[in-house]
C-alpha cells in the first residue's frame, strides 16, 4: 500500500469524527474521477440519509500539504473543514445546473481550451471537440462559473448541452473563441521575463528581437493559455511583423513557448525539451503534447514539426535518461537564460 492510499484510507476511517453530529452514520466514499489527458484524480464524497448527490473534494491537495509528521488530528480537520466548504457551495452548484441550460445567459462565459486528441479519448468522450489542423490538438468548450462577480469554477461544454441549445459546432467554436480572446487575451514575453515573475506583453514586431531568445505565449491569468495559440491571426500577425517562420512548443495547457526558425535550434533539440519537461517536471494532467509544431508564415499553416514516428522514437531514448534529467524544468530554463 502506498502512502498515498494510506493516507485515503485514513480519511476514510476518521473524518467523520471531526464533521458535525448530523453526518454521524453517513457513507464514506473513496471515488476516482477522471481528470485532463485521462489521469484519474481520487476524491471524497459523503452521503447523507436522504442526500441524493453528495459533496465532494479531492485528497491529493491535502496529502501534499501536509508532512509525513503531521498529526491525524490535524489532517482530518483540514480535510473536514474543506468538505464542509464545498458542501456549501451545493445549493449554487444547482442554481448553475438549471442556469446552463438556457443558452442566452451563459453564451458569453464559454470558452475555449486546447487539449491533446489522443490523451483524451475517454475523458472527452460525449463532448463537442474540434480539430486543430496539423496538430494532435483539439479545441473543447468550458462554462466559466461566476458568484459575486468573480470566476469560482467551470464545466465542461458535452454533446447533450450543446444539443439543447441548438446550435452546431462552428457556432459554438466562432462564440468561445471570442470570449476567450476577449477575456483572456494573448500575453507574449521572453522566457526570461516570464519567469522572473514579469508581466510584459510584447507587439508582434517585438517577438523574436532578441537572437536565440525563446518567447512565451499564454494569457494575462496563465491559465489554460496554450488556447491563446487558436486565437485569429495571432500567428500570422507574429510571421508578418517578424518576417519570421516560427516553431512553438507545448510546455503545458496553460503555456506554449516559440523559437525562431533558424535561430541555432533545430526541431530535434525542440522536442528533446518538451518531451523532457513532460516526462520529468509536469505533473500528468498539464502535459499538451510531445509535439513541436512549426508556423509556416509563407503558407499560413500550421503543422507537426517531426513526424509522430519519429517523436515516438526520441520519447523512447529520453525515457531512458536518469531521473535528475531536467527537461524545461529549473535547470533547462536557467540553461536557456544563459545561452
């Protein structure tokens, strides 16, 4: 058993204890919920007599916040204190199932993601998805929830929705994609602003000002930001302004980077980052792709910049490195700074 499924059945065992008297003889329940690029998260419920659909909060926050020396008292009152405060959040949770059914008041809170195709075969089984030419991408749909003005959570857009709003895919797509643009606009900065915890946005005619420098593309939140790649000539505005082809790389759903075409790196030592921060940094539900992509500015097309048998083949190799092997993490970023 691991630590991880002790500590599960720990909750399990104990947290009734520590919630009010009215949950004394309730149903524990250690679930697994399927999570981005098919990773299953594993969360709590708690039925009460007469409850129909329980609460519930994920456990892998609570095992990372606490020391293997912290004490069973205080782990399951944190973990109490956090059910309690999303089963609060119950009765707003069903004002927004019956809100989302009418089309006209949350048409301007979809919005757009970029996930990987194959990562997601189950996840996104039941949910409109779009291709995104010349990549192993697909373009999905999420409802930002709003309570007092502020975002606090999000569904995800399926088939069964989409259906009783009546409307098609291009439309869904053309109506997140503008919000998206609009509420989350596209934030361009040198890797080296970017993790020095900077807020630059740079112009098109900005980007690739600096020899051997690479560029971040994401939102102002960074978050969900790789979508900001999908945004109505962006790329094309960044080829012209620079007269430049570019190659762009996945570090996450939340970001992408993008390397000058010619610019002392090739595709292979591209991909050799990507693939190693993904097998060595991120956690499994943020990974985009193993991918690189190339933006041909000529031909005004995206496309893979190596073929998926070939970037098979370097995963391979890479697969074999020690563990220390760095990726994009600390150490390739801080390699990338110096060069």
């Amino acid at each position: 058993m691991t630590g991880f499924e002790r500590f599960q059945q720990k909750v399990k065992d104990g947290i009734l204890a520590y919630l009010p008297k009215e949950y004394r003889g309730a149903e524990v329940d250690i679930i697994h919920v399927r999570r981005n690029n098919d990773q299953k998260g594993v969360a709590m419920a708690i039925k009460r007599e007469g409850q129909s659909t329980p609460a519930r909060i994920y456990l892998e926050e609570y095992y990372n916040r606490f020391p293997d020396w912290a004490s069973d008292k205080a782990i399951l009152q944190a973990v109490a204190a956090g059910y309690l405060a999303e089963e609060s959040e119950m009765g707003w949770k069903a004002e927004m199932a019956e809100a989302i059914k009418d089309f006209g008041s949350i048409k301007g809170n979809i919005r757009v993601q970029v996930v990987n195709r194959d990562m997601n075969r189950e996840g996104l089984r039941g949910c409109p998805k779009k291709e995104v030419e010349g990549t192993d991408l697909v373009a999905v749909f999420q409802i930002i929830l709003y309570k007092e003005g502020e975002e606090h959570g999000s569904v995800k857009v399926t088939d069964r929705m989409m259906e009783g709003w009546g409307i098609d895919m291009e439309s869904l797509y053309g109506t997140a994609l503008e919000n998206t643009a609009a509420q989350a606009p596209a934030r361009i900065s040198s890797l080296m602003y970017a993790y020095s915890g900077g807020e630059e946005s740079l112009a098109p005619e900005e980007v690739f000002s600096e020899e051997q420098e690479l560029y971040v593309l994401t939102n102002p939140q960074r978050w969900d930001g790789a979508a900001a790649m999908l945004y109505p000539g962006l790329l094309q505005s960044i080829a012209e302004a620079t007269g430049s082809s570019f190659y762009i790389m996945p570090c996450s759903v939340h970001e992408v980077m993008l390397a000058k075409e010619g610019d002392g790196r090739d595709a292979w030592e591209l991909q050799s980052m990507v693939i190693g921060s993904n097998r060595y940094e991120l956690p499994p539900q943020e990974i985009l792709s193993d991918q690189v992509y190339f933006y041909d500015g000529r031909e005004q097309k995206l496309s893979l910049a190596t073929s998926p048998e070939e970037a098979q083949g370097l995963t391979g190799r890479i697969g074999m490195l020690p563990a220390g092997y760095g990726g994009m993490g600390t150490g390739g970023m801080e390699e990338e700074m110096e060069r």
